[in-house]
C-alpha cells in the first residue's frame, strides 16, 4: 500500500438543480475519508458521481483515494478522466485541478509497469487457426479477471506485482499460463501459444435428432390416415342404412299413397346426402395422411441405406421397413 498525503479536496459547492441523493451521497464519503477509510468511502463516491457527472469532486476523491489504497494504475486513470472532464467544466470552484489532475499523471507514471498479452491459436501440427481476438472460444484472464479482446496485444500500465495470465479454449480443452512479477517502469510481454483440436463433429447427433422428429412424423400421418379409412367406412354404412331406410320409405309411399308426402323422405335424404359428404372427406384424409406416412418412410429409407463402398452391410431395421398393400388393406411391415 503506497500512502500518499493529499489535501482534501474542499467540498464543492453544489450548483443549483443536483440531486440530492447525490450530494447525500458525496457527504457520507467524505465523511469516511476523513476517518482515513478510503476502501469504505470509494462506493459513496463512485455513486455520486453516476449520478451527477458535474460534480467533479466526487472524481477527484475516487483518484485521491485510489492512491491512497496503493490502486496506482485506477489512480491514474481516474487523473486521466478528470483532467479530460475539466475540458467541458470550467467552472471557478475547479480552479487549479487541470494543473493537479497533469501533475498527477507524471507522478504515477514511472511508478507503473507494461504488460502485453498475446495469445495466439494454432492447430495440433503448428499450422496457424487465428488469432485471440478473433477466436471467441478462448478465454484470457489476469489474475483470474477476464480480459477483454480488445485489449489483447495492446500495453497496458499496470500496477507493480505478481500476475498470473491464462488462456482457455474449449476447442479440445487446450490451457497455457505464465506467472511473472511486473517492477515499476518495467516492460513485459506475454505470448501464450494454444494448440487447439478440431471441434467433435455434430453430425451423428444431428441426424438423430432428425430421424427421431422424422419418424414421429411419420407414425403421426399413418395414424391420421388410418383413422380417416376408419371413418370413411363408418360414414359408407351410414349412407347404405339411409339407402336401405329410402327403399323401405318408397315402398310404403307406394301402398298407401294416401299418407306419402315429401315430408317422410326428407330426413333420410338429408342423413344419406350428409354420410356421403362425411365419406369423401375422409377418404381425402386418409389418402392424405397415407401418402405422407410413405414419403416419410422413403426419405427415412434413403437416410439410413448403407454408404458407398459398404453395401455388404447388414440393413439396419429402418431399412427394412415395408408398406404393403393386399386386398385386405393396408399394412406396414417391418420395424423402425
């Protein structure tokens, strides 16, 4: 921890229109800070300023602070920021801050040291894949906090100390680390080679996840056809009774003339007329829900049939699979 003797930066006077939860909070920090509980106190502060930006004393008490608990390279950084912010803020009560904010940064500075990681990718015979940045499936960490991409071969100021970076692939669960110490005004590199192995090959299980779909499919539209027979031949011996019920109806109309009127073929032509309709629609159904069972089971067929060069292998059950048509019906034969 590097202690740094600072005076405290003097509350800014609050223009008028900020927030009052962000001067409440600016206030609880500097009451901590006057206790010498930094750690504390850097949440109040950092939650001032998210609120009211414009309240640069709030920064400058997250860079002081930062210095204070030996963070040098957050402590130059949140300089850097000020220094940046007072280019838009040139409000009296920030008089002299440019000039703290350029000081501080030279004082941090030599105090900092560089490190660059690289992390490239290459194949199990060394031919290169790609580079860190462009391989979403590694992942590089600093001392166990993960570094964004953007940042890979690009240096770094970095506090002085003890690191450990790591590069991750799951391609073939490839894994390199280096530990290094960082001196103040020391420049490291870190190159970390993965020798990656080609992804598994996801086309077994592809294919099963469409067979199974497909095959459930199919026994769905069996099914369905063989249901719209059943009924097309339930609604065909409706339309014969209604037939026989007409021929009986004409024939008491013809002996007893007297008490036949259109009133008493009435409800039997309606029932027949509707048993016929019923008929066609499910022989359509059925001849519908037949034909895609068999295209199904074609293509099933078709994906299963042994490959080029091994056609001395025994079929598989899908492969013999059958329809067959009899005057009986129509049946499958076979297992799937």
């Amino acid at each position: 921890m590097v202690g740094v003797a600072f005076g405290l930066a003097a509350p800014p006077a609050w223009a008028e229109g900020a927030p009052l939860e962000a001067q409440s909070s600016f206030e609880q920090g500097r009451v901590l800070r006057l206790r010498g509980e930094c750690g504390a106190a850097m949440p109040y502060f950092r939650r001032a300023y998210q609120i009211y930006p414009r309240g640069l004393g709030s920064l400058r008490n997250i860079a002081e602070c930062e210095e204070t608990n030996g963070h040098l390279a957050a402590a130059r950084s949140a300089w850097m920021e000020l220094a940046r912010s007072l280019l838009s803020n040139a409000e009296p009560r920030y008089s002299g801050w440019t000039e703290d904010a350029a000081q501080a940064t030279a004082r941090l500075t030599p105090k900092l040291g560089t490190l660059t990681v690289d992390v490239h990718a290459v194949s199990a015979v060394d031919a290169p894949l790609a580079t860190a940045p462009s391989t979403p499936d590694i992942e590089v960490s600093i001392n166990g906090e993960r570094l964004s991409s953007s940042l890979l071969g690009t240096p770094v100021l970095r506090d002085p100390g003890h690191y450990v970076v790591r590069a991750v692939s799951r391609m073939g669960e490839a894994m390199q680390e280096e530990v290094l110490d960082l001196a103040p005004g020391q420049t490291r590199t870190v190159d970390l080679t993965l020798r990656l192995l080609p992804p598994e090959p996801r086309v077994a299980s592809a294919q099963t996840g469409s067979s199974s779909g497909r095959d459930a499919a199919m026994w769905t539209a069996f099914g369905l056809g063989a249901a719209s027979l059943v009924g097309a031949g339930i609604a065909e011996a409706e339309r014969q009774s209604a037939l026989d019920d007409r021929g009986t109806t004409l024939a008491a109309c013809s002996a007893n003339s007297a008490t036949c009127t259109p009133q008493n073929l009435q409800s039997v032509n309606d029932r027949g007329n509707t048993a016929a309709t019923w008929e066609n629609v499910f022989f359509v159904a059925g001849g519908v829900g037949l034909t895609t069972g068999v295209v199904l089971l074609a293509i099933g067929h078709s994906g299963t049939s042994a490959p080029s060069g091994q056609s001395g292998t025994r079929a598989s059950p899908a492969q013999k699979t059958a329809l067959v048509a009899s005057p009986a019906g129509v049946s499958i034969t076979g297992g799937f």
